[in-house]
C-alpha cells in the first residue's frame, strides 16, 4: 500500500504546480490508496475530493497552518480532519487564519477546534524550528490537546537528515509515534525550476538562475522511493496509512440551505407570501378584484413556490428590491427567466408582466424538474455595493458573504511574468506581448503553431527554450484571488459551519470557494448585477429633472411612442443598450419596428444562427413574403413572430398544445433536445409523436413539427429575458428620442476615458445639431452637464488633471459667492499646493481658462508668477509678456490634453477648397468596391516590406469625425514617401473595402500638405 499524506495542489496559489489532472493518474500509476490536501487554505478542496472518489483513491482533508504560541512563536502543523466534526473545525480553522491579518491561528482558537482533528508535527520543516529547545515544551501542550491523535512528521529527503535523530528523542520524550510524510509542491524533479518561477512570481523576487536547492526534493515520490527513503524505518510509513486510513468525512450536498425571512410571531413565510402578492398584484392591476386568468396563474405559482419552500427566498429577494427603491436605487425591469414569474412582477421584483408576453413560469420554476430559484438583479453599478451592504446589515455578518473567483496564468501573462523572472530585457518582453495574440482562451501552445516569427525567436537561444518550456508548465495555474462581479451568498446557519471564508471589502466575507463549489454544498447563490447602462439611464433622470423639471417614471412610459419607434426605424441607435452594434442598426432598418414586441424580436434574433432568420421576419413583417405556418394550429403560437420560430417559450408551448405535454413536461424536453442527447432526442419524439396522435394529428405533420423544434432548440432564446431587457432598450431609446441632449451628456460622461468612444459620441451629438461648449474653470464639473439646452464639456475628460485635483477646485468654487476673476485669483483660492504647473496647465490647453479672456500663451507663461504671488503677495501682479499662440499650436495643444480638436479641426479651411464625396462618418453609406475621395490627417504610418523586397505602407488617417485604415502598395507609396510625415494633410482617392465590418481604403491617389 502507498499514500500521499502531504500534498500541495496548485489551488494553493502559486505555492505549488500540481494540477489534479496530473496528479490522479499519477497516483493511480502507484496504486495508491490514499491522498491528503494539505495547502495553506481550504482552496480547491471540492475538486480534489470529488476527482479522488472518483479515481478510487481515498481522499483526506488537510491543512496546514501556523500556530501561535506566544507573540514570537508560530511554528507549524498539519491538520487532518478525522470525521465530520473535524471537517467543519478545519473549515472555521481556515476561516480564522485567512482573516487574521498575520495568517497564524492562536493556540486557544487550536484549543477551541481540536475535536475531531488529527495534528503532525513536522519535526524537520523551517529549519527544524520544533526541535529547538525552546519549543519541545510546545509539543508537550499539543500531546496534552490531542493525545493519541498527535504525531511527529518525519521527512526523509531522498537520505536521513542529521537531526532525525532528535525528532526521534522529541517523540519519545511526549510518547507521541512518528510517521512518515514529505512535502509535494511539484510533480517531477523536473518540475523543480517552473516551480522556483511559480514562487518568484508570487513573491516578486526576480530567482535569475538561483534556486533554493533545499526546495527541490519537493516532487511527488513514487511507490519505489517511499519504500527506499524508508526501508530501515516500514513502521513509519505503516503508521502514515493507519492515520489516513482513519480519516472518514462526508461531503456528499445532504440538503439545500435555504436562508430564512424575518417573519411575525405566530406567522409563516408561506402566509406572509401570499398576502404580499395579493396586495402586490392588486396594485399593480388597480383592481381589489383580480380577473379570474391572474387569480389562477398567482395561485398556480404560490402552490409551486411554497411546496418547494422557496417562500423566504422571495420574501429576501422583494426585501432588498424595496429597500433600492427607496434608497431611489434603479434596478432593471427583470433578467433571465426571473421575468416569466407573475409572483415576482406582484412583489416589483421584475417589471414584466408574464402574461401580456405570454411568458411560461415554468421556464423559470419547474415542479417536475426541482432547481433553486434563479432570480438575478441589475442594479445601478454605482450603487450595487449599498444593496449588498443593506442584506450583510439585515442578516448578519455571518450569514452573507460574496464569492471569490481566482484568476489564472493566461498565455500572454504567463510569458510575460516569467520571461521577466528570468531578467529578460524590457525589448524582449515586449516582442513577447507582439508575438502572443491577444484572442480570449488562446493557449500557448496554439501561439506556437500559429507564429512561425515565435518558434524563430524560440529557437535562437537555449534560455528562450527553457523560458516557454516553463511558461507552458505554469500556464492555467490559478495566480490570484478576486470578488465574484455578482454573486452573492446568504445562508440560514453561520457560513462557516459549511463554506470557508477570508477577508472581503466593506466588512463582508469573501467564500474560499468559487460559485460552483459554493453551490455545490447547498447554498443559495444571488446575482447582483451592476449594469452600466441602469447608470446612465439613471443620469439622463436625474438630468431631465435638473433641467426640465420633470419626474421620469419608467413605469408610466408608454410603448407606442411614436418618436421613439421613428428613431429605432432609422437605426439610430448608437448609445443605445443591446442596439448599438452596426449589425443590429441594420437590422432595425430592415424591420422598422412598429411594435414593443418588434423590438423583442430582434433581440432575441441577433445571434450567430438565428440572425439568418431577420430578412425572414422583416420581408413577412412588410407584407412581402407569405407567412407560412408549419402547420396552421401553431398559428396562435408563432403568430406574433410571423411564422418564425424565435423563443424557447414558443417550443414548449408548441409540444404542450399538440403533443398534450405539461408546461414543465415540455420544459425538460427544450433542455434535452438542446444537449443533443441522442437518447433523449429520439425518447422525446416517440412521446411527442403519440401525443401528437391522440391530439389528432397526423404522424407526418407531428415528425415535422418534432424536426422544427430540434432544429431550433439551440437557437430559442428565453423569450422572459428578451422582453426585459428589450425594456431598458426602450427606456433608452424612449430618453434620446425625447431627450437628446440629456441623453448625450450622460454618454459622454461614461465614455471619459475612452477618447475613440468621446470622439464618436462628440461628432453624433454634433451632427444632431447639439452644441459642445468648451470646458470653463467657472462653469465645467467633473461629468458633462446640460447647460440650456447646450452640453457643457467636462473637467474630467482633460487629460493629467487629477481627481483631488478638481474636488479641490470645485470645493473652492463653492465657497465663492462670485466667479474667479483671473489667474492669480484663481491661484488664491486653492493656495500653492494645489494650483501647480502639472494641474493648471492641462487646464489652460484646454481652454478651461479661456473665461480670464487672455491668450493661452499668455496663461502658461505666467502660472509660475501666479504661483510667487500667493506665495509672497508682494506688489501688484504681472502677467508674462508674450507673443499669442498660432491656431495650429493652439489646436495641437487641445489634441493633445483632450484627445480631440474641440474648438476648430485643422482639416475645416480645407474641405472649403478641396471637393470629396465621403467622410469616415457617412463610408458605411458607400458600397464595397466604390472609388471614394477623402480628406485626413495623418495619425500613423507603418512602412513593410512585400515578399519581393518593395517597400509599402499602412497608414492612418483621421478627419472630424473618425479614423481609417489606407493601404499604399509600392507603386502609390513610391510616388509620396518623401512628403509621407505624421500630422499632415492627405487628400486621398482609392477603392473602399469592407473587412470584418471595418472600412479600408486601397489607395490610387495620395496628395500631401503640411497644417
């Protein structure tokens, strides 16, 4: 028999290289019987005891720790859990050291959590600190604390060590038997330097070539070198099998802990529910008396709902929802299948009402098919965090934590980090990034293939060779911990009786467990979703309120507004959620939307698949193409769609009413035929067609109603999800619709930053007939504002002006019942340690200073002479003589801090003279293949050779309203490669192509003038 009683996964970020997938057949190779995790922390233990079951091999849970004896003594211990007592004392154990700052565990909490554990001392680790004379007495109270489940570790590394002999006399001395262990940290002995990498890159100590050689012994041993490095001393290893043998937990779920819901005394969750859905519904119907079609779905839910003892959870769930409502916190109209539940619209969880869409509650929660309920929220991304605190307030600290995710060593950052561990030069690291694509999931290997530039580089020097080599062994290893973007925990009994947690932010846990673990043992996960869009619907509110003083109700928007469908017809969509995209803009052309469900439609079309099936919709939408039914008793089914099968909703509803399914019945078929499952595919049409058959129809029709529906399983998107978020759609179609300049004010503030997003948003605006008023020191804030009827430009968009920077100036400004009334006034007024060279002249190119009515020239000269002057006030202050900017500096300098030329562009006195048919904002109006004349600036220009040796060049060229691609083959760069100079005019004729979506231009004509 053979055992593994110290082994560290790479879960233990980068403390070790052991991945689970090569580990467990390693250890089937030797035939082991047991295996035992001994990292730092509880992570990855779900994944290590379910893949050791299910190779046969005995899993134990361990972990080790430092233990605080006194203020300068931590030494350290191994931990294994010997039943479940042990477990869930190993998960508090894990929790106690990962949110003590010191990572140690004080011996008084060891004390508290001894039950159930089994403790090694391993006598010869960190320099063989346990045999100090100091510290044997420290064993003495761990033998008094454990007594028979206390052991001494030995470690042979490859040979005796010199002092084992004590560790030998320690165990005599407190009658405590040995066993043998060792340390794995890596696979093989030639794992050893990625290993040494892993660690450096952990602790950001560049290795070079030097190693810690003590470290390199660390492999996991074979069944043959256990039994050589212990052949004098088989008691020892006996020993290590008897104690993981007597290691029995179970971690199979036993139950879904379902939190719980504050109610009245002598009064159930249940009874609490149905009053507040009645109460709900009644509002939101404005009637006491429900029609008789919602009467019956509400009770159908309510009885689902509270046999399946979901009730808490709703009750939670419309908790914090009201809490945001009065905090005036925008959450969406509802996400996923959340919105197919008529209980969740009563209690103003979601904002669809399921019936008007004809949504089936079943797709949300089905009886026949027993799932936790999944209702995922979209709040405000600003303001997510208070909705999160408000639930860790309300029921306790202990009971709600968020979910760590861990991020990995991706093929770019694995290059990079150890090609920087070995010292490579900076040139080189950045060749590296070049050569690896930056394609999401891409492995280095597939780089390799695909690079025939990287396997030259590789090939060059031996040190390259060993650099990807152990790129490649690191490469997935989980490098770091983060917050989960929404998930969020909330548990009926303290976490830690069943997860581990660590320090999080803003005084909530953080899991040591990812979602799926977490979910894995019971708990209920939520999702609150921070969704920027919700933001910047939230601004133009707030915005129309400011200026317009009027309430937006989302709510009492009417769906058949006109303005707002001439809008969405034209594709003027830019801005707008889910319908931005140029595809989609077409799209909405090509349909003209005339109707809410429209809008749906195209949504839910707009995919990989069923996107083909848009022309289909448009051309039967306008009447020119027949709809045709597949059979015409699916006419009330697919009737609002055209005959196009769109919704996962429009499956199940088809397989009910002709083949006699339940709803949920024909809930579990949709997810079966959309696995694929053969079995299962031809189950479901045996049934499908006998129900079909007693239904009356014939076997032909029901095989090709059956075949429709495996066609379109994969392409059926949730019809719940559609409708909700075709809502925020709407919203923010329905705002820039009426409320253009609101609307663009709030786009600009959230695309500050992104100077190409700015810029695009800027030339709309503009084209819209909106006027952009500069950025002013008396008039500008940090966002973009309305100011009457005009969009003021933000402080924030300058570059290198600081945020302490403009809370001081706004600050300042506040407490002036006047505006500054020049530099040196404004200098005053935030004093010298603010109003510094690197803040105000930012300003000043700008034009944010414009309002003193000097020169910028004049402006930057002086700052310094402002600066003395609050400094030493002494005589009356002068401004610096100098000759005014030319308009060309002075657009340079507004290139330059606000990425854009705001006042004037360079190319505006030119258009005047030179004749051109196309801008970069109306190419996409042009046809592929067209010769065009353009008019741009220079921004770029890279020069290749072709395979014949010709030189050629890319170049890239920027007007008023964006930038494109030119293509100059040799013989057109021959002609202008002397005048060729960045921040030059070309007036350009070539062939426009589009490619990827993206228009280029291949260059026939290029002339060259200097600005």
């Amino acid at each position: 028999m053979v055992v593994y009683p110290q082994i560290r996964t790479s879960a233990d970020l980068l403390k070790s290289t052991i991945k689970i997938e090569a580990l467990i057949p390693f250890l089937q190779q030797q035939k082991a019987e047991a295996c035992a995790i001994v990292n730092s922390r509880l992570y990855g233990l779900l994944p290590f005891w379910h893949e050791m079951k299910k190779a046969g091999i005995h899993p134990v849970v361990g972990l080790v720790v430092n233990v605080q004896f006194a203020e300068e003594i931590n030494l350290p211990l191994i931990l294994y859990a010997q039943n479940n007592i042990g477990y869930r004392h190993l998960l508090k154990i894990s929790s106690s050291v990962a949110i003590r700052k010191d990572e140690t565990l004080p011996f008084r909490w060891l004390a508290g959590y001894a039950d159930g554990c089994i403790a090694i001392i391993p006598a010869l680790a960190e320099e063989a600190r346990w045999l100090e004379n100091d510290n044997r007495q420290l064993a003495e109270q761990l033998k008094q604390l454990f007594a028979e489940r206390l052991f001494i570790g030995i470690e042979r590394l490859e040979v005796a060590a010199p002092n084992e002999q004590d560790a030998v006399f320690l165990s005599e001395q407190i009658a405590v038997k040995i066993m043998a262990i060792h340390e794995s940290t890596f696979m093989t002995k030639d794992d050893h330097f990625a290993y040494e990498i892993a660690r450096a890159i952990d602790t950001g100590v560049k290795m070079g070539l030097t190693f810690n050689l003590k470290l390199k012994h660390r492999y996991v041993l074979s069944k043959e070198q256990w039994q050589q490095f212990f052949a004098d001393r088989p008691q020892w290893l006996r020993q290590t099998e008897q104690v993981l043998m007597s290691c029995h937990v179970t971690m199979e779920q036993q139950a879904t802990f379902m939190p719980k819901f504050p109610v009245a005394s002598g009064q159930t969750a249940e009874e609490l529910l149905r009053e507040r859905v009645l109460i709900g519904l009644q509002h939101r119907l404005q009637s006491a008396q429900l029609p008789a079609v919602y009467e019956q779905r509400m009770q159908h839910e309510l009885g689902v709902i509270c046999s399946m003892g979901y009730a808490d959870y709703f009750l939670i769930v419309e908790d914090f929802m009201r809490f945001a409502r009065e905090q005036q916190i925008l959450t969406g109209p509802g996400r996923g299948s959340s919105a197919s539940s008529l209980i969740a619209y009563a209690l103003q969880i979601t904002q669809v009402d399921p019936l008007q869409y004809d949504l089936l509650f079943e797709r949300f929660l089905n009886p026949e098919r027993v799932t936790l309920p999944d209702i995922d929220i979209d709040f405000v991304d600003t303001k997510r965090q208070e909705v999160i605190q408000y639930v860790a307030n309300k029921y306790g600290q202990q009971h709600v934590a968020q979910i760590i995710t861990f991020g990995t060593l991706s093929a770019k950052a694995v290059a990079r980090d150890v090609a920087r561990m070995l010292e490579f030069e900076p040139t080189e690291l950045e060749k590296i990034s070049k050569m690896i694509p930056n394609k999401p999931g891409i492995m280095l290997q597939d780089a390799y293939n695909e690079s025939q530039s990287l396997r030259n580089w590789i090939e060059e020097k031996p040190e390259r060779q060993r650099w990807f080599a152990t790129a490649q062994k690191l490469e997935g290893l989980p490098r770091n911990a983060s917050t989960h973007a929404a998930g969020v925990i909330l548990s009926p009994i303290p976490l830690v009786e069943l997860v581990p947690i660590e320090e999080g932010h803003d005084q909530i846990f953080l899991t040591q467990w990812p979602m799926l673990e977490v979910e894995q043992v019971g708990l209920l996960k939520m999702d609150f979703l921070g969704l920027r869009n919700l933001t910047i619907i939230e601004q133009i509110r707030r915005s129309v309120q400011y200026t317009h003083d009027k309430e937006i109700k989302f709510e009492d928007i009417p769906l058949q507004d006109q303005r707002t469908f001439k809008l969405l017809q034209a594709g003027d969509t830019a801005g707008i959620f889910q319908l931005e995209s140029e595809g989609m803009r077409q799209a909405l052309r090509e349909i003209k939307p005339t109707h809410f469900l429209d809008i749906v439609a195209v949504n839910a079309l707009y995919r990989p698949g069923p996107m083909d099936f848009i022309a289909t919709y448009a051309r039967r939408k306008h009447g020119q193409e027949q709809v045709t039914m597949p059979h015409p008793a699916l006419e009330p089914v697919l009737g609002e769609t055209y005959g196009v099968l769109i919704y996962q909703e429009q499956i199940m509803r088809i397989a009910h009413m002709m083949a006699g399914f339940s709803i949920g019945e024909a809930d579990i078929l949709r997810r079966a035929i959309s696995k694929k499952n053969r079995q299962a595919l031809e189950r479901g049409r045996d049934r499908f067609i006998i129900g079909a058959q007693q239904k009356g129809y014939e076997p032909q029709v029901a095989n090709e109603v059956y075949a429709l529906i495996v066609r379109f399983a994969d392409y059926g998107f949730p019809k719940s999800h559609a409708v909700a978020y075709s809502l925020i759609s709407y919203q923010m179609a329905y705002l820039k619709a009426h409320y253009p300049v609101n609307f663009y004010a709030a786009l600009l503030t959230n695309a500050t930053g992104n100077t190409e997003k700015l810029v695009q948003i800027l030339i709309e605006a503009k084209a819209k007939g909106i006027t952009i008023l500069p950025p002013s020191i008396q008039k500008s804030e940090r966002h973009f504002k309305v100011e009457n009827g005009q969009i003021r430009y933000s402080l924030s968009a300058i570059k290198n002006v600081s945020q302490p920077f403009l809370k001081s100036l706004i600050e300042a400004r506040n407490l002036m019942d006047r505006p500054f009334k020049d530099l040196f006034d404004l200098a005053s007024s935030l004093s010298t340690a603010v109003f510094q060279q690197k803040a105000i002249e930012p300003l000043i190119k700008a034009g944010a200073l414009d309002d003193f009515k000097l020169d910028r020239a004049v402006l930057l000269a002086s700052i310094e002479a402002a600066r003395k002057h609050v400094d030493f006030n002494v005589g009356k202050p002068k401004l610096a003589a100098v000759q005014p900017l030319e308009q060309q500096q002075k657009l340079q300098y507004e290139k330059e801090v606000l990425g854009l030329y705001l006042s004037e562009h360079p190319l505006t006195k030119w258009r005047a003279t030179i004749q051109v048919n196309a801008t970069t904002y109306n190419l996409h109006k042009h046809r592929d293949g067209q010769y065009v004349k353009i008019l741009g600036i220079i921004e770029e220009i890279k020069q290749i050779r072709t395979k014949k040796g010709e030189l050629m060049a890319f170049v890239e060229l920027q007007d008023e309203y964006g930038s494109i691609s030119a293509t100059l083959f040799p013989k057109e760069f021959t002609v202008v490669q002397q005048q060729l100079e960045v921040n030059h005019i070309a007036y350009v004729e070539g062939v426009l192509e589009f490619r990827f979506g993206k228009p280029q231009l291949k260059v026939k004509l290029m002339r060259i003038q200097e600005i």
